[in-house]
C-alpha cells in the first residue's frame, strides 16, 4: 500500500504578472464596446435614411435615363426616316435612273402603239375587215335580214303558227266560252247545288230548325232543368249527329258528280 502526501500548489510570481498585463490590455476594448452599444439605433436610422436616399437617387436617375433612351429612340427613328426618304428619292426621284426608264418605256410604248405604229394600223385594217365582213352590205347583214324574214313566215302575222294559235283559241272558246257544253254543265250544276243547299230548300230549313232548336233550349234551361234535360240532349245531339252524317253523305255525292263532270271535260279535250 502506497501513500500519497498532498503538497499544497502556490502561483509563481512570473504567472501572476503575465494575468495583470493581459486584464490591463482588455480593459479599453471593455470600455469602448460598452459606450457603443446604446448609439446602436441611432446607427440604424441613418443607414436606413441612407439607404432610402441611394433608391430614391436610383430611381430618379433610371427615370431620366429611360426618357433619355426614348428620346434617343424617337431621334433615331426619324433619322432612319429621313434617310429613306432621300435614298427613295434619290433612287425614283427626278433624274434617277428608274424615272429614265419609265420615260424610254413611254417612248416605246408611243412608238409601238401610238399614230403611224404597225398596231395602229392593225386596228384600222380591222375596224375595216369587221365592218366588210359585219358592216352594211356585208354577207352577215344579209343573212340576218334572211334570217329575219324567215323568222316573221313562221310566226309573224298571216303564218301557219298564228293560224295555229288562232284556231286553237276559238276551240278553247267553244269548248269553254259562252254557249258551250261546258258552260251548260256548269250552270246546271250550280242550279243544283242551289236546289239542294241554297234558300228554301230542305238542306236551309233543317239548318234553320236546329238553330231555332238550340235558341230555344238555351233559353228555356235553368241551372234547376238541367239534371232532367241530359238525356234528351244526348237523344237530340245523337239525330243531329244523324242528320250531319246524312248531309255530309250527300256532300260527298256531290263532290263525286263534280269530278266526274271535270273527268268528262277533260276527255272531251284531249
């Protein structure tokens, strides 16, 4: 078994001066970081003023460069203009090449096609063969006073299309016209129709009783008759259903003789 004594430590007098020299060096760093904390704000502001004032300056000049880039842009552009302008006129204008050869190509055309050129004189000749050939005297006119001539033989007055015409009109006023058989039968069917349909004939009295029938019982009915009037309405509404049926019959009959008549008239035509 070992036995350990514990010696008590003491600080050498190099190590304790070493520790005062490094505390006297720390102590003006301590102090000056100490007063500036509290201008800390201060500090802030201005360099947000700063700031506020470096964009604003920035802004104003970005501003007056764009305006001074469109201005540059619209100078440029009328620049370009003007030179387009004067290179147009220079190269159309009076005494360009381009306005010497519009004014040779108007000397040829004149010479081509103006007095004493050949085209000129092709167009006299023409005007001249036309009028030979179409003209007064000319075989074309001839031919279509022939032409003419024939035309009025086949259907002017005096020609067998007019006697034609005319001969068929008096059929048409024969068969048709007064006096015809037509005519007759048309007659004779109206005076029929009227017999049967028109005034004081039986087909008139039924319609005048039955509407003298219904006045009467629209008028005599009370809302107390109504109930003991039913059955004889439907009795009365089923004979005049009976008596309608019975004139539509004859309608009928006589629709049936009508186009009969017309089928007759039709034969006789063709």
């Amino acid at each position: 078994m070992i036995l350990q004594n514990h010696a008590p430590s003491r600080i050498s007098v190099p190590v304790l001066l070493g520790a005062g020299l490094l505390a006297l060096l720390a102590l003006p760093g301590w102090s000056a970081a100490g007063a500036a904390l509290p201008k800390s704000s201060d500090s802030a502001r201005s360099s947000s003023q700063e700031d506020d004032k470096l964009v604003a300056s920035a802004t104003d000049e970005d501003a007056k460069a764009a305006v001074a880039d469109d201005d540059e842009d619209d100078k440029d552009a009328d620049a370009t203009k003007a030179e387009i302008a004067k290179e147009l006129k220079k190269a159309l204008g009076p005494g360009s090449d381009f306005q010497k050869e519009m004014k040779n190509l108007g000397e040829e055309l004149k010479k081509e096609l103006g007095p004493g050129s050949e085209f000129e004189k092709e167009m006299k000749n023409l005007g001249e063969e036309l009028k030979k050939e179409l003209g007064p005297g000319s075989d074309f006119e001839k031919e279509m006073k022939n032409l003419g001539k024939e035309l009025e033989k086949q259907f002017g007055p005096g020609s067998d299309f007019e006697k034609q015409i005319m001969s068929k009109g008096k059929e048409f006023e024969g068969k048709f016209g007064p006096g015809s058989d037509f005519e007759k039968r048309m007659k004779r069917f109206g005076e029929r129709m009227e017999a049967r349909f028109g005034e004081g004939s039986e087909f008139a009295e039924k319609m005048k009783g039955a509407t003298n029938e219904v006045k009467t019982k629209t008028s005599s009915t009370s809302p107390d008759k109504k109930a003991k009037t039913k059955v004889k309405k439907k009795t009365s509404t089923s004979a005049k259903a009976r008596e309608v049926k019975a004139l539509k019959a004859q309608i009928d009959e006589l629709n049936a003789q009508l186009k009969k008549l017309q089928e007759a008239d039709g034969d006789e035509n063709d």
